[in-house]
C-alpha cells in the first residue's frame, strides 16, 4: 500500500533552535493529552520523542538561580498575558483553565527560587520535592498532600522529584 504524501506546513511564529530540556517537555505534554484523549498510538510515540530528548539533555553548571527568576518573571509578564489575551479572544475556556494554573504555578516557583536557602534546608532535613502532574504545583514537604491546592487532583497525581 503506497503512503499518502503529507505536506508539512511550520508556522513562522513557532520558535526555532529549542533545547532538548524543551522538547522533551513539549513532547511530553503532547504525550499527556493524548493520553487523556484516549489516543494511546500517538502518546506512546509522543512519549519515545520525550524520553529520547530526555536523554539529549545537557547540564549546564553555568545556570543561576536568579537567571531563573529573571526568565520565570518575564514569562510571567509577558507570555501569560498574551496567551490569556488570545485564549479570552476565541473563548477557550480549556486554555484559560490551563493558563490560569500554570500562572499560578509560575507564582509558586517564584516563591520557591526566591527562599531557595529555607527550601534546601527542608531538602536535607529529609523533605522532599513533589509536583503536580497535572497543573504543576511544586511543594516541599515531607509527605505527598492529599489534595493539590492548585486544580484539587487527588495525591495519586502528585509525584515526589
């Protein structure tokens, strides 16, 4: 059987030259959605493309933490204001949801770089790290919550890091 010929058509506004880490996260959160579709195919391939660029990834020692507070504050200002504009245009409620926690994420990382010394403090007194797979709320506690304070998932969706 001969394959249809699929014309690829990139969007000039998309970025170019993304890192690893970046792909790696695109593809997968790509993966999860997926996943929550029901589209099993396409998330295991999502999710080879994640751990394949998972496996690309570089370290660098060069990084600061407040290079990461200059960068989360201006994704904050910025693209969250004009994602939220664009989502507000079409009425995509499903993208406001998701803008809307991810900000308040943002907000809680911020909050996390900003008292890094009294968060690696906890770190070695034996607390641990946890993520919300869904929203991306970051805690240091020492056990899992219950419930995220963010989206409200129950902790089976809440994963030490």
């Amino acid at each position: 059987m001969e394959q249809a010929e699929v014309e690829v058509v990139l969007d000039p506004d998309l970025p170019k030259n993304l890192s690893s880490g970046q792909l790696s996260a695109l593809f997968g959160n790509l993966a999860k959605g997926c996943e929550k579709q029901g589209r099993t195919d396409e998330k295991d391939l999502f999710r080879a493309l994640a751990d394949y660029y998972k496996g690309k990834m570089t370290t660098s020692s060069g990084k600061r933490y407040n290079e990461l507070e200059s960068l989360l504050a201006g994704n904050m200002d910025e693209d969250f204001h004009a994602a939220m504009t664009e989502a507000k245009t079409f009425g995509d409620r499903g993208a406001l949801r998701a803008l809307t926690w991810g900000e308040r994420t943002s907000h809680m990382i911020s909050s996390l770089l900003k008292n890094k010394a009294e968060n690696l403090d906890k770190i070695r007194q034996g607390q641990s790290v946890y993520v919300c797979q869904i929203c991306g709320y970051v805690v240091v506690h020492d056990e899992v919550l219950e419930r995220c304070p963010v989206c409200g998932v129950p902790n089976h969706k809440i994963e030490a890091v």
